[in-house]
C-alpha cells in the first residue's frame, strides 16, 4: 500500500489517523487548548504503532505526520495571521497613546529622569521620545518633497525643549 503526501488526496486509514493526529497534536501547540499536554503526542505514537502493526513502512508513516502537520497549518495560518493584525494594530495605538503621554509629562517640565523611571526605561528613551515628536511635525511641514525647503530655525535645536536630567523642574522659560 503506498502513502499520498499531498494535503488533498486519501490517506489509507491508519495513516488518516496518523495525519488527524499530527494535526490535533500542532493545533494543541499553537492554541494550548488541550489541558493534558501528553495527550497529543500520545494519540500520534499510537496512530504510528497502529500503522506499524499494518505493515506500513516508516517513510509511509512519518511523510503522513508532515501532511497532517501540513492540514494543520493551512487551517491556521488565516487565524493567526488575523491575530497578528490585530495584535499589530494594538501595538501601534498602544505606542502612540504612550508617546503622547511622554510628551504631555514633557509639556508640564516634568525631568527625563523622572519620566523614564514611570516608563521604565532609560532616560535617553524618552529623549529621543520628545525628540521624534518635536522634529516630526516640522520636517513634514517643511520638507522638500512638498517643494519646500526648511529654514534655519526648524535645524537648531529648541532650548524649550530641552529638559535638565535631574527630578527638579526647572524655572519657566521666560524668552
């Protein structure tokens, strides 16, 4: 009896059980939704014993738990990659409200330091945070793609927007 490795074709039915096996045991993994993790590799060692007992041979057997393996991600890969999505998604609005927040402490003068220790990150991080926003703004304005070039003012860096490293807030700016 000879093993079709193609995902569409008929299996012999001990290797169906094999490629049933094979596919429940890469679900568990990607989804842990089995509570027994022995469960999985249990079923797909007792499809291949039963195959053995069959007379099929070892190639027939293992190209079969790759077809399930096979069956198994194509059923997955429009779930997962909608995970993905969403989970990009997220990220990025999650990104942004956090940079807005970066920037609303900077706008009350409130130290690097002191922004990078609720943050938990280093205090450059935030810097670099304020530095983005500021500078993006402004180069989208003035770039040259739009038949503009910037202007002497938009290259020097702020002093207002500079803040001083320590947890003390400075004085006002008063220019």
């Amino acid at each position: 009896m000879s093993a079709n490795t193609s995902t569409e074709d008929v299996l012999a039915p001990e290797l169906e059980a094999i490629a049933v096996a094979a596919a429940d045991r890469l679900h568990h993994e990607v989804t842990g939704t089995d509570h027994d993790e022995r469960q999985p590799d249990h079923a797909v060692a007792q499809a291949a014993s039963a195959a053995i007992a069959a007379g099929l041979p070892l190639a027939a057997i293992a190209d079969t738990e790759r077809t399930g393996q096979q069956r198994a991600r194509d059923e997955l890969r429009p779930d997962v990659l909608r995970q993905i999505a969403r989970a990009a998604r997220r990220k990025r609005e999650t990104e942004l409200e956090y940079e807005q927040a970066v920037i609303r402490g900077a706008q009350l003068r409130l130290g690097h330091r002191e922004l990078a220790g609720a943050a938990q990150v280093a205090h450059g991080t935030i810097r670099a945070i304020i530095a983005r926003t500021h500078a993006s703004p402004e180069q989208s304005a003035r770039s040259p793609e739009h038949g503009q070039t910037s202007d002497a003012r938009s290259e020097q860096p702020r002093a207002a927007d500079e803040q001083p490293d320590a947890g003390v807030a400075s004085a006002p700016d008063t220019r």
